[in-house]
C-alpha cells in the first residue's frame, strides 16, 4: 500500500533527484516526488511500513543547515491544519533534561498527549514535537512557554507547527524594495499578547526553595497544575544568597492563585520547623512602577492596605543600580489578605507597564525589528539622575531610573535573572535571531569594562543574555602616547536584537561613566556585515539612500566603494552616540532581511582584520 510524506523545511533550491537520495540512504523507495515553492514537498513511499522508519529517521535531522520536517501527510488541507495547530516544536532542550521538567512545564498550559524527540545538529539540544489535545494549548505553549529556562541555564524556543508552515514572505513583512525601511511594525497585536505575559516576580528565603519545589518535583508540579500558570523557581541564581527568586507567568487570576499556594506552602514549612509567625509575600516591581504603586502622597498603596487589611512597605530607592532596577513591595497580613493585596498590586503593576509600552510606539519606528521591551530595559538606567536628553531628533526619551531591564550579575544589590526574558517573535519583529555586531573601544577604558576580576563584563553578559568578547591587545601602549591616541580593541558581541541593545547600552554606559563629563561625549563605532549584494542598495542612486540614513538617524556610515570588495560580505562601520547607532543597525538590518535570506541575513560573520579608509558617505 502506498503512503505520502509531507517533507518540510526544506531548502529553497533542493531537487527531486536530491530527496530521492536522502530517502534512499534511509532505505525508503520513492514512486513520486513533488518538490513545491516554498520550502516543501509530497512524497510517496511505495511500502507503507516503511513511514515510521522514515518519520522516525529523518524528522528533525539537519540536511544541508535545515531541520526537517517529516510527517505522513492528512488528506485535505482542513484536516491537517486542523492536526497541526495541535502541535508545537520546543527546541533547545538539554540533551541530559530530566523529562518529568519539560513535561511539568507543558503541562502548565494543557493536556499533552504526545510528544517526540528528536537530536539536534549541535549535539547538546534536541528538538521536542508535542501534540496537545487542543489548538488552545498549543497557542498558549507558544505564547507563554517560548523562552522559558530549564535547569542549566537553558532557554528553550517554543514555535507552532503550523505558523512554521504559514511563514508571512519576507517582502510582505514591511519595507519596500527600494530604498531604506523606517517602519518597525505596528504596536497591534502587542498589547494583547503582553497583557496576559506581564508575570508576578516574588522572593522567597532560600529554606523555602526545598519545601515549594517538593520531592522530585512533586509539590511545585502541584501548584502549575492546580493553578495553570506556570512557575519558575530561580534557585541556581546567586548560590549562597538568603533569598531566591520565583517568576509567575499566567493571566492575573492564575498568578495570584500559584502565589497563594506558594504562601500556604511557605507556612506549613514554617509551622513543621518550629519556625512561627506568619509569612509575608515579596513583590520584585521595576523602580519606574513604584511611584504609581505609592500614588500621590500615598494614596494608593494606603486605599490597597485599607481595602485588604494588610500593611504594605516598598525598599528604598538607593538599593536600585543599572544592573538591578527591582524594588521589593512587601505585604504582611494573613494569606487571604496578602493573595488580595497581591491582585491589587499587580493589578497596577501591569497596567503601568502597558501604558509605557504604548508610550513606547512611536519610538518603535526609528528601531525596527527590536522590541519595545527591549527599550524600556535600558532607558534612563545608570548615570546621574534627572533629565539627560536623548535621541535627539528621534524624539524624547523617558528620563529616570532604568524601566524593565531585569536584575542580574553577581555586583547587584540582589542580583536576580531578569524579569522579562527575551521577546517572543512576532510579524514586524526579527524572530529572535542572533547577530554579531563588532564594537570598537578605546584601549584604556578595557579595565573598567571588564571589571575587578571579571565582574563587570560577566554582569553585561548576564544582564544581556549576549556573548561579548574582548580582542587581545595587539601592541603595548607607548609610554608617552595620548589617551586619544590609544588604538581601539575589537568587542564582539553575539546575541538577539534585544541582547545587542542591552550590551551595546551598558558598554557606551560605562565608558560615559567613567571617562565622559557629558553624555553626548561618547561617540563609538559598530561595524556590521551585510552581503555585498546589497551595497548598491544601501547607497542607493548617487548616495541617497545612505545619506538619507544618516540624516534620519544622525549617525556616521561608512562602506567600500561599490563593487570594491570581492568578499561575499561586506563591513559596514556606523559611528555615533549610542542611539544614532542602534537605529542605524536596527534600519540596515532590517533592510537586509526584507530582501535576503539566512544565513546573511543579520551580518554574522567573522571578518580579517578592520578595513579603516573607507568612504563616507555625505
């Protein structure tokens, strides 16, 4: 009896002839192959006891830098969307996971009723397919499980099947073809989504951490379930610390429910120990929420206390720095009292933090294909406080301590892994890929980034969740050179658009802190690679296009004479304050990915040394 296979994520230019072989290395006779536009084929296998062993054998193996897709196809296009929007892809799984923590986790968001595994081409990861027993699981798993941490550090991806196979085409995702894209997306769609994604970050003593997690896992299994939401318990961060931090991601009602369990857990660990006295609950809020927490000479956060009966303090400004920008809301009272006040709390928290998301908007635009988020995570934060300007002729930005930046490194106050992971993709935005950008510093400020042992360049890393890496110095400073004089040293930074802006922040942070007496003093160059392909298109007709990019964004941009390099990329150099250069990156990237696909798309090569000289464009 002969079966047909759906084959996909495939290479755009990969030939009958091509699948053939592959299936017949697997020892799988082929009647008829149909390779169609977009990445797919229909296969039809002649035994069909063989399509386990195919399926098994080459669904999620990489062929020619592709991770395939191999499935018996449904018969009628209904019947298998309706089969796929059931399913989802979890990859970046470890290898050595426990599989009772992946499926504690799945389970926050529905009932599984299959799951497959498969190894990645890396060899430390594997790609997990499960199939829920609804398509609303499978949305939820996608929107609130992607980037979620397993032990070990590891961010997992988590991506329906079926928008896998519905990619919008690049050249309808916005810009045009002809001239440099300004549009960054839209907001729809965003406040939406992030609504139901704002999590509830609390602490916990680390005693508790035993007593909430529960033997194998049992009791915080428990709470996900009974709760649906899911729960991430931080307890590798900040070894030795008295507390440790928990995320609760889920709508409003199921956070203050996963919260309440975690109280009552909390005191009957309490009780049994002989401890006593009652728990009280601590909220991890962003110092730019705090004051609407507090309201006008208090009000609001007494109304809170009245209405719940409970008594309510907030920690003092001076524990923020730009690595850390939680403030801690502590709530005592009784468990019922507290999950109220919890609500309420929270309640204002997320629509705070919506209300800057949306004063974000505008902004969006000059960056396109970074997060708002991402934004909000560095504005303001660090350096002295009050009114230090902004992006200039982009508009102003928000002054005062940083906004949803996240806590982290080993320097901070607490320290603790960021509140808001990495953005999920989503239509305008870059699906999460990584970049590597080159950034040049003055020699002398290498110290002060890279910190007493280390710890410095290790907070950046953290904060970022970007690789950066310092070139060895080349030759030895003479004794009598000039500090602006000093060569520069090469950083490499590899990471997601919001890890780039967050790393690159912190780096131009420094170096005004420490050697600059205004801000408008740091001025440092980028370089990114682009195919040369698309030179010509970044210059545009006599320079336009390039000149019109450096008067939009007020950064310099150098390149090669068109036709100059015989490389398959080409380095282009942007210099400027740090958001002239992040709007330049962001705008030539996304010029590149509107028009060329990976693995060019986000300048991720290597180069040979720095081609100083080139031309600017005026």
């Amino acid at each position: 009896m002969m079966s047909k296979l759906y084959v996909g994520n495939l290479p755009t230019d990969v030939t009958e002839d091509a699948l053939r072989e592959l299936f017949s290395q697997h020892g799988v006779s082929t009647s008829n192959v149909l390779v169609k536009r977009g990445g797919y084929a229909f296969i039809d296998c002649s035994d069909s006891t063989e399509i386990d062993q195919v399926v098994s054998s080459l669904n999620g193996c990489s062929y020619l830098g592709h991770n395939l897709v191999v499935e018996p196809s449904v018969a009628g296009g209904a019947a298998k969307k309706s089969l796929l929007e059931t399913r989802v892809r979890v990859s970046g799984v470890p290898v050595n996971a426990h599989p009772d923590e992946l499926t504690s986790l799945l389970q926050t968001v529905g009932e599984v009723t299959k799951s497959e595994k498969y190894e990645s081409r890396d060899g430390q990861t594997q790609v997990v397919h499960v199939t829920f027993s609804t398509a609303e699981s499978a949305r939820d798993a996608a929107q609130r499980l992607n980037g979620a941490s397993m032990d070990g550090g590891h961010t997992i991806r988590v991506d329906r099947l079926v928008d896998r196979r519905s990619r919008v085409p690049r050249s309808q995702q916005g810009g045009g073809r002809g001239g440099i894209m300004t549009g960054g997306g839209g907001m729809g769609g965003i406040q939406h989504r992030h609504a139901a994604e704002f999590p509830l970050r609390i602490l916990v003593l680390s005693e508790m951490v035993g007593a909430i997690i529960g033997r194998q896992g049992a009791t915080i299994r428990a709470i996900t379930q009974q709760s649906r939401a899911r729960v991430d318990v931080h307890r590798k961060d900040n070894a030795g610390s008295l507390e440790k931090a928990i995320t609760i991601y889920g709508n409003p009602e199921n956070c203050t429910s996963a919260c309440k369990r975690i109280l009552e857990v909390m005191q009957e660990e309490s009780d049994k120990t002989n401890k006593g006295g009652e728990v009280s609950l601590k909220i991890l809020a962003h110092n730019n929420l705090i004051g609407r927490i507090i309201g006008k000479g208090g009000a609001t956060i007494k109304k809170i206390m009245e209405d719940t009966n409970t008594k309510i303090t907030v920690s003092s400004v001076n524990d923020i720095n730009s690595f850390n920008l939680e403030r801690i809301i502590t709530i005592k009272g009784s468990i019922d009292d507290i999950a109220k006040a919890e609500n309420a709390v929270s309640a204002k928290l997320r629509q705070s933090y919506e209300s800057d998301l949306q004063s974000f908007a505008p902004q969006s635009s000059m960056f396109p294909g970074l997060h708002p988020m991402a934004m909000m995570s560095t504005v303001g934060s660090g350096g002295p406080r009050g009114d230090r300007g902004g992006m200039n002729s982009m508009g102003p930005m928000h002054g005062g301590p940083g906004m949803y930046g996240g806590g982290s490194g080993n320097g901070s106050s607490l320290g603790y892994t960021p509140m808001y992971p990495a953005p999920f993709s989503s239509g305008s935005y870059s699906d999460n890929c990584e970049e590597t950008a080159f950034l040049y510093i003055p020699n002398y400020s290498v110290g002060a980034i890279i910190g007493t042992k280390g710890s410095h360049i290790r907070n950046i890393i953290r904060f970022s969740g970007a690789s950066v890496k310092i070139a060895a110095q080349e030759s030895a400073p003479q004794d009598n050179m000039n500090m602006t004089d000093v060569p520069e040293r090469k950083v490499t930074v590899v990471g997601t658009p919001e890890a780039q802006w967050k790393a690159q922040y912190l780096i131009f942070e420094k170096i005004r802190e420490e050697y600059a007496f205004g801000y408008d003093d740091v001025k440092l160059t980028v370089e990114v690679l682009i195919p040369s392909s698309q030179v010509g298109r970044l210059i545009g007709k006599g320079g336009q296009n390039v000149r019109d990019l450096q008067r939009q964004t007020g950064a310099s941009i150098k390149l090669p004479q068109l036709g100059a390099t015989q490389d398959e990329e080409t380095t282009v150099q942007i210099m400027g304050q740090f958001y002239a250069v992040q709007s330049a990156q962001r705008r030539i990237r996304s010029m590149v990915q509107s028009s060329v696909a990976p693995p060019y798309m986000m300048g991720g090569g290597r180069r040979s040394g720095s081609p100083r000289g080139m031309m600017t464009q005026q």
